[in-house]
C-alpha cells in the first residue's frame, strides 16, 4: 500500500463524499475511487458502503482509519526530523491570504524568506478568513492570515495588529447615512457572505444591540466582488479600512463610520505541524516582518510552538 492512498482514505471518510474528497486532494473523483479500491483489494476488506447520506465507513473501515492516521502522522514526523537535519531550509509552503498582499505585508515577507531562506518557495492562496481556518484545520494548508475570531482547536496562532473596519454603501445612500444609526439602515439592502465572515459577525452583532436584523440580498465573498456591487448601488458591507478607501478614489463608493470598529489579524498553522522546521522558519519570518514576538496565544489545543 502506499501513503497516497492511506491519505485518500482518511479524506474520504472524514468528507464523506468522493467528490468532496477529490477537491480537498486536488485531484478527480475517478483517482479517489480508484486508489479506494485499490486499498479495498490490498487489505481485503471493504472500507465504506454507499449511502444516500454518503459515503459510510464500514465496522472495518473505521477501525483501519485510526491506524491510516497514526501512519500518516508518523510519516509526517519521519519528513519533520528529515528536514531538522538539512542544512538549508527546502521546503514549498501554501499560505491562505485573506486579504490584499500590501495589506499582510507579503511583499516584504517574500523578501525577507528569500534572503534568510531562499529554498523556502511561498505558494499565495486568495481565501476568506472563514475558509482559511478550515482549511488549516484539514491541513489544507501549511499556514494562513485570518481575522478573528480566534478559533477553539487545532491550530497554533499568533496575533499580528488590530485592523480597522468601516461600513462600504454606495455614494447614492448619502442622504440615508447622513443619521449615522444603525437602526435607521437595517432596511436598507447588505452584502453576506457564504462562509464565516468575522467582518459580517461584527454587524450582524451591532444590529441585534438595536433590535434589528439586516436584510441581506446578496453573497458574495472576495472583497474586490464586494466592491463591485456596492459601486453598482446592490448594497453595503463591512470592510477593511485601506481596501474601502481604495474604493473611494476610484469612485461610486461612500464611507461610513458609525462607531469604532477593528478586527484582529492572525497568523496561523496546524497544531499537528508544531515540530515542522520549515513552518517554524516561515512563523520567525512573519513575526518579524511585522515586528511582534512570534509567541503563540490560547489554550494548548490551538497554540503551538514559538
């Protein structure tokens, strides 16, 4: 047998679907089912039965996937201490960006690694803060910014700033913002997003002090898709302060700023990738680069080492 298709295994039974599976691998739900059935035959025994809730772990199956596990974790830890014993940091890193690059201070970041580490090579990943941590939860990623919350489990976390927020509505609105109440524009049509969105979390909160539930048109959750439809009068939404003012000099877009409103920037990677050379270099890199102490915050199921 081979660690692909231990690792195939694992991601099927936890996404219970082979299609699901197939994109968390990167690959096609042919290649799933075929590396499925290629363990099935090997090990002569059946894994999973077909269900109409999906895909089902047999008696069988679920005993062998804590053994698939503990083999996949050893083999991580056999690349980790390979890695300890090579002179020059190699290794290719995915980062989840949540944000504009000038915003997370990558272009910096990228320079600084290639000066201390050039065989260190950064793979950039545009996200949203919500999917980055599950991302990095099913080790999709080696590493990724995210704005907090903080999350409760698996994964180790540093806090980088405090980035401020305001509200994004089309320049038409004026009159209607001219109150500055939130309870006077909870009617007026806003922007959702379709994952966890710690920005839409803030004004969602704001609203409920008021009584009020905002009356959401429309999803959508790259900030640049944001922009668009907030230019073209569709609604409005919380945005990041330097993205927002972005927006304003190229037209159509008004601020508003109704209170003080922040969020919080983290940098994060798997708790299960605490020993990992090359991520403990990138962690040093990103704290430096933003001049904070790279020490992790939480409690021990989702910190790790600084």
């Amino acid at each position: 047998m081979e660690l692909y298709q231990l690792r195939t295994f694992v991601t099927v039974a936890d996404a219970q679907s082979v299609t699901h599976a197939a994109e968390r691998l990167y690959t096609t739900p042919p290649s799933v089912s075929a590396h499925i059935k290629a363990l099935e035959q090997e090990l002569n025994v059946t894994l999973f039965v077909r269900t109409p809730r999906g895909m089902v772990l047999t008696p069988a199956g679920e005993l062998l996937r804590g053994r698939a596990e503990q083999v996949l974790r050893a083999a991580e830890a056999v690349l980790a201490e390979a890695a300890t014993l090579q002179v020059q940091l190699a290794a290719d890193l995915s980062i989840g960006v949540n944000a504009a690059p000038s915003l997370l201070r990558v272009p910096q970041l990228i320079s600084a690694a290639q000066r201390a580490h050039p065989g260190l090579r950064l793979q950039l990943v545009a996200s949203v803060s919500g999917r980055i941590r599950d991302q990095l939860r099913r080790g999709e990623l080696d590493a990724g910014f995210f704005f907090g919350p903080l999350p409760h489990a698996g994964l180790c976390v540093f806090a980088l700033n405090q980035v401020d927020l305001v509200v994004a509505a089309p320049r038409s609105w004026e009159p209607q913002l001219a109150g500055g109440r939130w309870e006077d524009i909870a009617c007026l049509p806003w922007i959702a997003s379709t994952v966890d969105c710690p920005f839409e979390a803030i004004s969602d909160a704001l609203f409920a002090g008021y009584g009020r539930t905002p009356r959401k048109v429309v999803m959508a959750d790259d900030p640049l898709t944001k922009v668009d439809l907030i230019r073209a009068g569709v609604g409005a939404a919380v945005l990041e302060e330097g993205e927002a003012q972005e927006a304003v000099q190229e037209g159509g877009v008004l601020l508003w700023r109704p209170a003080q409103l922040s969020a919080t920037l983290y940098f994060a990677w798997p708790s299960t990738r605490d020993e990992d050379p090359a991520l403990s270099a990138l962690c040093e890199l990103v704290a430096q680069v933003w001049g904070v102490a790279a020490g992790k915050i939480g409690n021990n199921e989702s910190t790790g080492p600084s």
